[in-house]
C-alpha cells in the first residue's frame, strides 16, 4: 500500500491524485443491497489476503471468532472462508540502533518465517513482498536499509542480489517456501532511493537504467537461491493506463525478467474498473504477462475504533468508488472486483490488503522510531524530490495512536468476521 502517505490522505502527491482525478463516481457498481452470495471465479483463481501485521495483533490480544462466535486462528478463519494465498511484507531491519521497534507489524525475517509456516500447514500458498527497506515503502518512499547506506553502487547490487537469495533459502530451510516473490513494492518511483529513482526532480536520462539494473540483480538473487518462485513486479494505480503503459514498457525495453505484472487498486482514490480491465488487457496485449491485483480493500464502516481518522470512509470518498462504507458495500466491491478481473482469461487473482489489521494497545503504522527511520530518507530525498517536503514537514504526526485502516478489515472492533467474507467462499 502507498502507506504512510495514504496513512494521512492529505501529502501533496496524494493531493495531486485527488485534483486530477476529482470526486467523481468511477467505479462500476454492483448491488450493496440484498444477500451476500459468493463470487463467481475460475478455477484456480488466488483468493489472497495480506497478513502482515497478523502477529502483531495476537501480540497485542486480539482475538478472531468465526461465524458461529468460535475463537479461531484468522488464518483458518481466512482459509475456510476461500482464501488460498498469503502476503507478507518484509523489512531489512526494522528495529533502531537500541532494539526499538518500527512497528506496522515490525515485518523481519522471523516474524515472516513463523507466519509463512502456519499459513502452509493449513495448505495456503506465500508471496513474499520484498520491500528491500527498514519500513514502509511506496512512491513516495523506496529508502535504502541502514546496512547499504553507505555502500557503492556496485556493491550495493552486490547486497542486494546475496540478500535476495539468502532471505529465500532461509524461507526454504524452515519449510515454508514462497510461491511467488514481489521484488519491491509499488515501484513506479523506483527502489532504493536515490539511486533507483526512475524520476527526480535532476533526471540524467539513466534513470530506469539503473531500476533495471537493480531489478536484474534481484532477479539475479531469486536464481541463485535454487527456487523457481513466480517473480512479480509491483506498481500502484493499475487502472492509469498511461502510468502503467510507461513503466512496464521502459522496464521491457531493457529486458528485466518477470512473470507477473502486480497492480494495487483502490476503488476510493483510483480510477474506474473498466480502466483497470483495460491495463490488464494492455500488458496482456503487448507485454504477454498476466496481472495480479496484489493489493485492494474497501471499508465496512465509517465508523473510527481508535485515535486516528479512517481512510476510505468519507463521504467523497464513496462517491468515488461507487459504494456505501457498509458491510454490504464491502461484500459488492469484493464480488464486483472478483468477478470482473477473473472473466479476464490473464488476470490470475486478487489480494486485499490487511484484511485482519484492526487496533489495540501498542497497534500503529509507526513508531517514534520508524519516523525517525523515516525523517532521515525523507531528509535527503527532498534534496532531488519536492514532493517530500510536505511529507518531511508532517512526518510526526504519521501514524501515531492506532490504525486508520482497522475499517477495512473483515472483522468487527470485537474480532467477529463479517457477513462480506461469504464472497471470497468456494
């Protein structure tokens, strides 16, 4: 998800969506009224959920019940409901130079493993989300971790192609292989910044030389850990075709190997369906790859559960979507976007974003010591990138006092799964 600034909805580059794509209904609806009934997909179609934060809920005490009021494992709650695949971000480092913890589910390497295992003993498949960072990334964001800070170009490709393959045999080695690996998130703007910037405000013209570059050397570390996983790349607002049209194409022009394009959709900033249907023809059409929706999600309620404000909720931004923030309004988005992406013979499935995120004691998009994180990439990205400036200027208040997504969860504020689950059934 484009997270910390989505997390506030109101950093320039989000503003800047927001004037140029307006207020307006774009999403084609489908009915919020009547009984929920499951979605009709293909077979073999990915059902998915991101769980990232799952342990850090548990964490906290939360509990998940199912339908009946049993107290469950989400994961099987999420897996007897349809779902047949995981996502889970993963962070570098996520901790400060004392042990303190970033937060947002504080994603290293052993969190991934544990989660990764239990959703294989229940039989679900794994993508793991390289966000090739200490934290949050997204376009706004794409921060190298503390350990490459100072390394050269070259011996950065270096780090990155041996911690590619690493982190994927240590997944191995526990048994709990990832079926498909995401090398970075929402990486239009490139990835580890500043080198990997595919557009800044001082452009030398061999920006995508090096995000290709870097993209080969992390396909490079998928390689030489032995496993054939399926290798997505990742890019936010899938339905700007024109958006989608540039970046894949320079990423095709210079030949970096992938098998799946990943969009993210969000039907209450993003453009309509029939325009995301359309870039999933294009890649199709010029690419011949398939496309995941790897992250969207719609709110049940515009009601808050904590201290800071909801996302998706607000009265625009339901006109946007074309749905009311109610459970049936969530059920319709899910089985409207389910049914129309499956009917498309390339698009192999869909996952929502942190569908089991809600609050609690100590739940945040961040801690002081993930902005702190933070501030430093933000202080010198704003050096090549403007845009950053209001981010810099806002950052202490990011994330502070809870989640403003727990709205978009298939669970209720008591850990009750929701009526809208039924879409995702088999």
């Amino acid at each position: 998800m484009n997270s910390f600034y989505k997390a506030l909805g109101i950093s320039a580059l989000a503003a800047a969506v927001a004037l140029a794509t307006g207020c307006e209904s774009t999403t084609e609806t489908a009915s919020a009224t009547g009984p929920i009934s499951k979605a009709n997909v293909k077979s073999g179609f990915i059902k998915g959920a991101d769980v990232s934060t799952l342990k850090e809920m548990e964490d906290a005490g939360f509990v998940y019940y199912d339908a009946q009021g049993n107290a469950k494992d989400a994961l099987t709650i999420l897996k007897e409901n349809g779902f047949n695949y995981i996502r889970l971000r993963l962070w570098n480092d996520p901790y400060d130079a004392k042990g303190n913890k970033y937060g947002g589910g504080t994603n290293d390497l052993a969190t991934d493993i544990a989660l990764a295992k239990r959703a294989k003993a229940l039989g679900m498949k794994f993508l793991l989300d390289f966000h090739y960072s200490d934290f949050w990334t997204d376009p706004g964001k794409q921060f190298k971790p503390k350990a490459w800070a100072k390394l050269s170009y070259s011996d950065e490709l270096k780090a990155l192609r041996k911690y590619t393959s690493d982190t994927i045999k240590a997944f191995v080695k526990a048994g709990a292989a990832p079926d498909m690996v995401q090398l970075g998130n929402e990486i239009a703007s490139g990835l580890l910044f500043p080198e990997g910037r595919s557009w800044n405000d001082n452009n030398d013209g061999k920006e995508f030389d090096r995000v290709s570059e870097l993209l080969k050397a992390a396909y490079a570390g998928v390689e030489d850990s032995g496993l054939k996983p399926t290798v997505m790349l990742h890019i936010d607002k899938g339905s700007d075709l024109d958006r989608v049209k540039w970046w894949y194409g320079e990423i095709e022009k210079r030949g970096v190997p992938y098998d799946v394009a990943g969009f993210s959709h969000y039907p209450f900033w993003d453009k309509s369906t029939s325009e995301l249907l359309q870039s999933i023809d294009y890649v199709k059409d010029n690419f011949n790859k398939p496309v995941i929706i790897a992250e969207t999600s719609y709110a049940y309620t515009a009601d808050n559960e904590d201290a800071m404000g909801n996302q998706g909720a607000s009265a625009e931004e339901t006109a946007h979507a074309g749905y009311p923030a109610t459970v049936a309004g969530q059920a319709a988005y899910f089985k409207h976007i389910l049914e129309a992406t499956s009917a498309k013979d390339s698009c192999q499935g869909v996952f929502l974003w942190e569908p089991a995120w809600k609050t609690g004691e100590g739940i945040t998009w961040s801690t002081a010591a993930g902005r702190d994180y933070l501030k430093q990439g933000l202080a010198e990205d704003v050096k090549v990138n403007q845009w950053s400036k209001k981010d810099l200027e806002s950052i202490d208040t990011w994330g502070i006092n809870g989640n403003n997504r727990e709205n978009h969860a298939v669970f209720d504020k008591d850990g009750h799964v929701l009526e809208s689950i039924i879409v995702f059934n088999d």
